[in-house]
C-alpha cells in the first residue's frame, strides 16, 4: 500500500505542464484560424437590384349578403274614387268627369259679392288739348320796349327773343333770355314784358293754365 504512493505523486506533478502544453497548442491553432480567415470568405460579386411596375389590381366587388332579417312587405293601399256622372238638360247621355280633361276657368264678371251685378268698366277722359296764350289786342301799343338811351348815342340797332311765362290771369311771371344783341336790349325787354305785356292765358277744356311761349323783339332806329 505504501509502495504505490511515489507513483501518485509523480503523476500529480506532470498535470500542470499537460495542461499548460494543451492551452498553448489551442491557442496557436485559434490565431492561426484568425490570420488565414480573411482569405476564407469568398467575396461576392455586386448584383444590381431590378425593380418592376406591378399593375394594381382592384379589390373584388363586395358580395352581397342576403339579409334574412329583412321587414314584412309593405302592403299600398289606395283609396279607388269613382268617377262622377255629370248631367245635363241639352245632353241626356250622362258624361263622366275624368282627371285627364282639361278644366275650364269660369269667365270672370266683375261685380259685387252679394248681388252679381255687373259694373261698366271704367275708361279715363280723354286728354284736351291745350290752347296756346294769345296776345291781349287792347294792350298792342304797350308791346315794343322803351329804346335804350345807350344804343341810341351808339347808333346801335338789334333784336331780342326772350321765352316767358304767362299765369292765368294773363300777365308774364318770368323772362328767360333766347337770344340778344347785348345786354342793354335784352334788360330793355325783359321790364316791358313784366310790366306792360298782357296775354290771353293758355286754356285747357275752358279751364286756364300757365304756359310758355316764344317773343321776339326788334330795336331799330327808323321806329323812334
């Protein structure tokens, strides 16, 4: 028994250098893997990716789905209204009133509610005519204005047309010149007519109305 220890303690003694041997032969065989792995890998050639269009394809129409839970039928009623039977005394054949004829509006009479009766359409009075104004003849000699002292140092001769308005008791209420040789004539005019002019006034059915009207007046020295 005690011969056999010597030979356990000798084996006990080389197991680290075992040990130690293995580790490094692993480690040179992981280096040498490592410095010989590059070359290994097989590189790949570059590829170019191809795309392509891919037409859309509509979605299927939906399926219709059979509602079972669908409601009792509604039943129409309609209301059958018979046609009316129309008599008449110059027709004795009864004629039925269908909604297919046209239906004739009844000619409107004017008159009143109550009785009827009817009312003669009234038409508007015709439009008189309007008789011009006319010269007074017994104021005649108090028609030519007053020469003015001015025109007549001058030697100057004119005329003067003015448009008056004539009331309706014949005198003028307004003077607007139309045309004059100057001034003097025309403020000449324009006095006698408000002053000493008398006129006929303008009639309409009878009736008298202003109107206007027209006068022309001549300036010459022969007259004075």
């Amino acid at each position: 028994m005690y011969a056999d220890r010597p030979a356990y303690h000798a084996n006990a003694a080389s197991r680290p250098v075992s040990l130690g041997a293995s580790l490094l032969i692993s480690g040179g065989i992981v280096a040498a893997l490592i410095f010989v792995s590059p070359d290994m890998v097989k590189k790949l050639p570059a590829t170019v990716l191809k795309t392509y269009n891919v037409r859309e394809v509509p979605p299927p129409d939906p399926v219709p789905v059979e509602d079972k839970q669908l409601p009792d039928k509604v039943i129409e009623s309609r209301v059958y209204t018979p046609p009316v039977e129309v008599k008449t005394a110059a027709d004795p054949t009864p004629a039925t009133a269908t909604s297919d004829r046209p239906i004739e509006a009844a000619p409107i009479v004017s008159g009143t509610a109550d009785t009827g009766a009817t009312r003669p359409i009234e038409t508007p009075p015709p439009v008189l005519p309007l008789m011009p104004a006319q010269q007074d003849p017994r104021f005649a000699r108090d028609f030519q204005p007053k020469y003015p002292p001015s025109e007549i140092r001058g030697q100057r001769e004119g005329s003067v047309t003015v448009r008056v308005r004539i009331g309706t008791d014949g005198r003028v209420k307004e003077v607007r010149q139309v045309s004059a040789t100057n001034d003097a004539f025309f403020e000449a005019t324009r006095l006698q007519a408000i002053e000493k002019w008398r006129f006929k006034p303008a009639t309409r059915g009878g009736v008298a109305e202003e109107s206007w009207r027209n006068m022309s007046v001549r300036f010459r020295l022969k007259d004075l």
